[in-house]
C-alpha cells in the first residue's frame, strides 16, 4: 500500500505503459489475460472473487510444467548416471537387471523391470548419503552436465515464463508450492536459486532417512528406500498432508497431475488449473498422448470442459529456457 | 521499521519501562534472561551471532511443551474418547484387547497391547473420515471437553508462556513449527487459533490417506493407517523432510524431544536448546523421571553439559495456562 498522498500522485502521472509487464515471455493472448485477470479478480477487495493472503496457495509440477522432461526427467537421467558411476567404482553393486540396464543408460530396458526396477534404479543415488550431500551431488550435476540435445546445461533448462509466473504471484501475496513426483532433495538442490522457492515449500517424493550420532555428530542419512511416492492420486494427499490447506491454483503437464488439477479447482470460490501442452518441436519437444515420458490424455481430453487454461507453448511462450539468450 | 521523524521522536520521548515486555508470563530470572539474549543476538546485523530471517527456523514439541499432557496425551484422550462412542454405535469395532481396553478408557491396559495396540487406538478415530471432518470433531471435543482435573477444557490448556514466546519469535522474524507425535490434523484443528502458527507450519505423525471421487466430488479419506511416526530420533528426520534445513532453536520436555535438540544445538552458529521441566504440582502436575507420561532422564541429566536452557514451571513462569483467569 503507497504511504503517502505525493507517491500516489507520482504514480498516477505515469503513462500505464510505464507500469512493468509481469509476464514478459508470454505473448498477447487469451492464455496471458486468463492468468492475468485470475490474478486481478483475486487479489482485489473490491472483486467478488477475492481471496485473503493465507488461502492464496499455488501448487505447480516441475518436470514438463516448471522445467523441461525430454528425453527423460533430470532426476531419471541423474540417477542413470549415478548408477553409472558407482558401478565404475565398484562393479558388484549391480545386483539386478534393472541396475545393469541403467549403468548402460538403457532407460528402456529400466522401464521393462517395472515400478520396482525404477525404485531400485532412483534408490541407489540416495543410498548412504546425507541431504547436504545429495543435494550438493545434485546441483553439481544439474549446473554442469549437458543436456543430450539442447546445449543447455539441465539448471538452464526451467521455463522463463514460469519463473516469470512464479514471481509475479508471489508479488501478489501467493505462496507458491512445487508438487513433483521427483525427491524433495533433488528439487531442493537449486529450487531456490531457479525458482525462488524456498527448501520448505517443496513438495514431493520422500525418501526415507534415519538419524544416528556418526563420531559425536548427530547425522541424517539417506538410506535408499522410499515413504511417500508423490504421483497421480497421490498429489493431492501429498499437498495436504504438507500444507493442510486446498490450494486454489494448479499447474501441470501430463496426466499424472490430473488428480491435483481435479481437486484443486474442485473447491469453492475462484480456481484455476493450468495444462502446459508441450507443441513446440522447434523450441522445446513436441510430445503429448504417445509420449513415453509425460503423456497428456485424459487432460487434453478434458480441460475444456472443466475449465482448465491449456497453455501452447507454440504460441503462447515468447521464450522458452531462462538459460537461453 | 517506523516510516516518520515524529513517530521516532515519540518513541525516544517515552521512559524506557513503557516498552513492552514480550513475555510478561514469564518471571524475571535466569530463563526469561537467557531467551531474551539469544533472540537479541541473532537478530542484532552488529552482532557477531547475526542470524537471517530464513534461517530463523524455530521448532516446539506440543505435548507438555505447548499444552498440558496429563494424565494423557491429549490426543489419547481423544482417541479413546473416540473408541468408546465408535463401540457405542456399533459394539462389533472391538476387535481387540487393545480396542476393548480403549473403550473401557483403561489406558493402562492399551499400553500393556504395546505400539501396535496403540496404533490401533489411535487409528479408530482416523479411520473412514476426511481430514475436514478429523478437524471438526477433534476442535469440538477439545474446546467443549473438560479436563478431569484442571476445570479447564483441554483447548484452554495451552501454556501462556509459552504462546508469548511463539509470537515474540516471530515478531523477531522467526518462523515457528510445531514437531509433534500427535497426527497433523488434532494439532491444525486449533493450532492457528491458539498458538498463531497456520497448518503449513505443523510438523507431526502422519495417518495414511487416499484420494477419490465420491459423488462427483474429489475426496481425500483418512484410512487410520500410519505412514509416519514422529517421535525421538524421528523427529528431526520429520523436520527435515518438511522445512529442508536445520532450525536454531528447539524446544521441548521429554525424552522423546532429546534427539531433536540434539541435532538442532549441534549445528553451527548461535543455537538454542530448551526443556520445559515440570516442577509445578500445585498449578499444574509435577513429573520427570518417574512419569509414565512424558518422563525425562536423560534431558535431565545432560542439559547442563550441552548448555540447554531448563525451565521451570515453579519458578519460570508467572501464569501457567492461557484458559486461566
């Protein structure tokens, strides 16, 4: 709120292009003014459909909504590497067939071992290894390894109008929440710095830990298995058993974040549930039904009818990565 | 920050005494001392101990820290509470010893069944129900049930002093999480009315959950499983799971506490431990080492050597419960 009557006047002299677009890298368009006009509706006291401060909570997916998942989540490449160096080091920790395909970055044949295989395959980078430590391994990787195709390092690939998105809702009072089936310390590892969100408001995977006294140090450590895997129907439970509230804004890409969308705009009041729709070949990927990693159907099929925005990135994104020039 | 010349002139004009205490329930004296100084010092920029404001992380054990604990675990009383009215409906929920003992509210003989009876207690009044309905029924039964002794409902029980600590903290930019073993939703049903903390910021057990659509409408259902114990050397597991980071300040009063104030005061930088210790028989109930509720020895024992600040009640504290007149 403007303190003094000669601020107020200040800023009413300003020409209203003057005032800052909040949203730079999204293009004119009926996506931008849906956001924008949600936005306006709800934080105006004056509006119908207003929402004090401590309901204005957003939920968004990372992998495909807040940075990119092709040709596989970073997390899955991450963890194929992983197994591909421990096994450099010492050969008899591939113990199945599924830790065998992944030291040969065969995602693949991961995939043919099922859920178990895959849960093996992510446990063994958080195999023996403190939060502190999973997290630095983890931001190393991702701020320094090339992705295979776009000469990006993995950290330059978030999507700028999201960060954009991000931002301009916490300056409208929102807190802003990550709901991602990848593992919290993952997420964590550069959340912050990327994101702007903070290591307590990310939601996700948990991997279980145990605390112990290691020479007089009392120590956290990660042993590999897994307490909560945050996926599907499980976001919803994820959101509220973290914030205990329903959020009143959701964003994701595949149809593994159906549910949340589902129950986040299923609440009374004013709701918006947002699908990035992944069109952009040339840019990004283009991928949706068929697609092995982050397949869009019953969203695609869906959304109109109830409502929800579905971004084309095509046509709706005026830029794609933060890292891109 | 005051945003006027006047404003600052009249704050200098007034005798240092019209100042306001921050903890007027507490007694002048070592404790009320030794709080006052540590906030100071991390949130004095000059001083050497400068903590920032998203480092100030602050977490308090409930039961017998931030409300009463006996003769039972509030949420124990509830739970039998729950059994007996549940198998007054429908005498067949008794499926046990554990449940036949809970609806007789013999709590010795549910201890007697050990953890999994416990459990099994506990989860009666967890089951089949959604998280909205939990919070209702367990905000009714703690803001109209009287307390056997106190002449006070068990919602009145909170600790004045400490409630005035909770806000003195964050008014010096604290964040302060409740770390419980009791469920998330018995603290959120009235946490946010009685201590000011929201329920994004309750740390706790965690009940399993499953989500559906009934009736067309998106559900989430407790189904009186457990996912997550937070107890002892769990909780600072819990903590980390949900905040991402180490706090500086941890409070407690039993042994079930010790581990957290363990790693907690083991980190680097400004820290502080504190063990309510429950001297007070006449105002409230005196226990420690003896007590088959809340006991503490080893807290006892060791919170000189590791410089944690004991408090107590006898002595510390002016006022023992909010719901006092």
């Amino acid at each position: 709120m403007l303190r003094c009557l000669s601020c107020s006047l200040a800023l009413l002299a300003l020409p209203l292009t003057a005032i800052a677009d909040p949203l730079p890298s999204w293009n004119a368009g009926p996506a931008k003014t849906a956001i924008i006009e949600f936005v306006d509706s709800v934080t105006d006291p004056a509006s119908g459909q207003f929402v004090p401060v401590s309901d204005r909570i957003a939920v968004f997916d990372n992998d495909g909504t807040l940075w990119s998942e092709q040709p596989l989540p970073f997390q899955l490449s991450y963890a194929l590497d992983m197994v591909k160096q421990r096994a450099a080091e010492d050969p008899s920790v591939l113990t199945s067939d599924a830790l065998k395909a992944a030291a040969e970055g065969d995602f693949a044949a991961v995939r043919e071992t099922g859920s178990d295989g895959l849960l093996e395959v992510m446990g063994i980078s958080h195999a023996n290894i403190t939060p502190s430590a999973f997290k630095a391994s983890a931001k190393e990787w991702l701020t320094t390894t090339d992705h295979p195709t776009s000469g990006l390092t993995y950290a330059e690939m978030t999507y700028q109008p999201m960060t954009e998105l991000l931002r301009y809702m916490r300056d409208e009072g929102f807190t802003t929440y990550i709901v991602s089936g990848g593992t919290l310390f993952f997420m964590r590892s550069i959340a912050d710095e990327v994101y702007g969100i903070p290591p307590s408001q990310i939601i996700g995977s948990i991997g279980t830990m145990t605390y112990s006294v290691v020479d007089g140090e009392p120590t956290l450590t990660k042993d590999g298995g897994a307490l909560f895997v945050d996926r599907g129907p499980d976001k919803p439970v994820g959101i509220m058993n973290h914030i205990g509230q329903r959020p009143i804004f959701a964003a994701g890409n595949t149809d593994g974040d159906f549910e949340m969308l589902e129950w986040v705009t299923a609440g009374e009041g004013a709701r918006f549930g947002m699908l990035i729709h992944h069109t952009d070949g040339d840019r990004e990927f283009a991928y949706d039904r068929e697609s092995s990693v982050g397949s869009l159907n019953r969203g695609l099929d869906e959304a109109d009818s109830r409502g929800w925005l579905l971004v084309d990135m095509a046509e709706d994104w005026a830029r794609i990565w933060s890292g891109m020039e």
